[in-house]
C-alpha cells in the first residue's frame, strides 16, 4: 500500500460500483478486475492527480471476488515525452452481497469529523459487516486532507472489501471546497441523489442540500438548492423501484418531519410535500435519516410529519452532551435485513445497543 493514501472504497450507485482510490501523490492508476482493465481518464487522456475513480459494472467484481490496482507516479507530463516512475501494484479481496437474508449494514450520520468516536460502533458487527451506509454530515469541506480524512475513515471499516452506500448532508455542502466533493464520492453523473441495487437490497438515496433558503446570509449567494430540489424532483417523478426482496429509502434530512422543517428551516414546503407523494407512490419499507442529533421513529402519517406518508421513518443517528466532557457521546444505528422483516438498533458508540425495533419487508404491498 505504499502509493495509497488510505484504503480504497467500493461505492454503490445504480446497478455499478464505483471504486475511489486516494494515492499519496500524483500519478497513473489502473483497476484490474478480472483479467480486465479499467481507467480513469478524460475522454482518452489517463488522469494525473490523487485522487481516482473507476466505475465499472457491478457483475464483473462480484464474480471476481478481488480487485488489483496499478499506480505510476508523475515525473513529468508535457506536450512530448510525458514521464512517470516506475509501476506499483496492490491487490484486495472483495467480499460481495450473495446473501437473501441476515444482511447486516451499518448506518453512520452526524459525524462532524468526529471520525475516532464512530470506528468502534461501525465495527459493530466485526466480520459479518455486508454493507456501510454513510448518511451525511461527515465534515466541512476546505483543504484536501479533509476528503482524505473521510476516504481513510471509510477505508478503514469496509477495507476496500465491501460495498458502500454515500449520501451528502447540509453541513457537506459547505466550505471552499465542498463543489469538489463529487470527485471523491460515488455519484449519478455528478448527481449525490440517485437509486441503487446491490445483491437482494434496492432503494434511493435523496439529497436536500442545504437547510436554509439559499438567500439566507450565511451562504452569501453562492448556493443554488432551490433548483436543484426541483431537478430532484423530476427524477424522483422517473424512478422505478428495482425487482428486488428489499427496498428502502435514505435522506439525510427528513423532510416530513415537523421537527426539523420548523422556523428558518421550513423551506419549500410545497415542493417537499411533492417529494413526499412522490416517495409514498414508491411504498419502500422505510426511511432512514440523520440530521437531528436525536433518535426519533415516525409511524406511517405521524401526527408531527407534515404531511401523511404511508412508510415509517427512522431518525436513526444521535448525538448526546456529556457532563466534564468537550465532545458530545454519538450514536448510530445497526441494520439486519431478516428474511420478513428490518430489524434496526441504534448503538451507543462504545457499540451498546439502546433501543431495537423492527420494520415489515412491505414486498406484498408493491
């Protein structure tokens, strides 16, 4: 691992996997699957920076269980007799999603960059861990080691060995580098909204950005959200749910909820009650968000949602002060897909489970 910056990260986004590597220079890299190769390149020109991504189509990794990667470090490149040094190779296992049942994820929001106090709850299930859903609010974003803070943090749970569901929160959108943050996550064609399938699970990930109007003073004029939303709502409008036995949803603000679109927070209301019909036609088994720093469960049309939805809504990530102490005690959340049913716990992070609950697997009703 000599030319990486942390270990690489196999996102999921549609029906692929884009597979992010962070090197500690500039240079070259490839991806081997298989016996074939994958680059990272501009219309035919291979890239020379830090940070790569390849996508390729979920299929050819999951059959090939494990993934070489081949980096060259930039000596030179100019118009003629470009140079690199000499070529490195590392190689990883992969472990994909085969399981119909006893799936386990973990669910992280509202880290804050507060990355050591998440690895001994993201470490819940040890090595039984299938999947990791990372829901927004990792960190502002202003000097690359920042993105390598966030690749490393989730490197270092998945080990390049397991796929990765990434979704962006408010608190990502800010900073003088947060425009650049696609290039280091997995996204929809630069899109941080879009659906997903991987093994038997399937859903959607939404993206609210900001939670303020994009007049408001703080953003001094350099936020457009209110067009995105609308953008989002058209591929909401598009969507399809997946022929699989899962189907869930994943936003990091939620936006039904009374409790968090209150005061100068309560944006756009109509548009999201047109999100909210849009997801209520797509029936998914549930919700799963963030953003409140407390755990809180609506039942389908809560008294205190906004406006009626007929799936359950987990706030699934908390934050909790603790007496003589600086930094706030955080919790999240473990997820089991059993063959009938979501069972969910949110956990301590010294990984003590507070509270379990379960949800029905709504296939009947799709």
């Amino acid at each position: 691992m000599a030319f990486l910056s942390c270990n690489p990260n196999v996102f999921v986004v549609g029906g692929d996997y884009q597979l992010v590597v962070m090197c500690e220079e500039l240079g070259i890299c490839t991806l081997c699957v298989g016996g074939e190769v994958f680059y990272d390149t501009v219309d035919g020109i291979l890239k020379t920076q830090r940070c790569h991504k390849f996508v390729l189509p979920q299929s050819v990794l999951d059959e090939a269980k494990g993934y070489s990667l081949t980096f060259a470090p930039l000596i030179e490149k100019k118009s003629y007799w470009s140079t690199h040094g000499e070529e490195q190779t590392v190689s990883f296992s992969f472990r994909p999603i085969e399981k119909t049942e006893e799936i386990h994820a973990i669910y992280l929001a509202d880290i804050h960059d507060m990355y050591d106090k998440a690895l001994t709850p993201a470490r819940y299930f040890g090595e039984e861990l299938d999947l990791l859903i990372m829901n927004g609010d990792f960190g502002e974003l202003n000097r690359e080691e920042d993105f390598v803070r966030l690749l490393s943090f989730l490197g270092t749970v998945t080990r390049g060995e397991i796929p990765l569901i990434f979704g962006r929160g408010n608190h990502d959108t800010r900073g003088k580098m947060s425009e650049n943050l696609t290039e280091y996550i997995g996204t929809e064609h630069g899109k941080t909204y879009f659906d997903f399938t991987v093994g038997p699970l399937s859903g959607f990930i939404l993206d609210c950005g900001e939670d303020k109007p994009d007049a408001h003073e703080v953003y001094g004029g350099f936020n457009c959200f209110e067009v995105f939303r609308h953008q989002e709502l058209c591929f909401l409008k598009s969507l399809k749910p997946a022929p699989r036995p899962y189907f869930f949803a994943i936003c990091h603000v939620p936006f039904m909820y009374s409790g968090a679109m209150t005061g100068e927070f309560a944006i756009m209301p109509e548009l999201y009650r047109e999100w909210g019909r849009c997801v209520d036609a797509l029936n998914p088994d549930f919700m799963i968000c963030g953003h409140m720093h407390k755990h809180s469960r609506l039942v389908p049309n809560d008294e205190r949602s906004l406006f009626p939805h007929g799936y359950p809504v987990a706030i699934a990530s908390a934050w909790k002060s603790v007496e003589g102490e600086t930094l706030p005690r955080l919790s999240f959340s473990a997820i089991t897909w059993h063959k009938d049913e979501t069972e969910i716990s949110y956990i301590d992070e010294d990984a003590s489970v507070i509270e379990t609950f379960s949800y029905p697997t709504r296939r009947a009703l799709r």
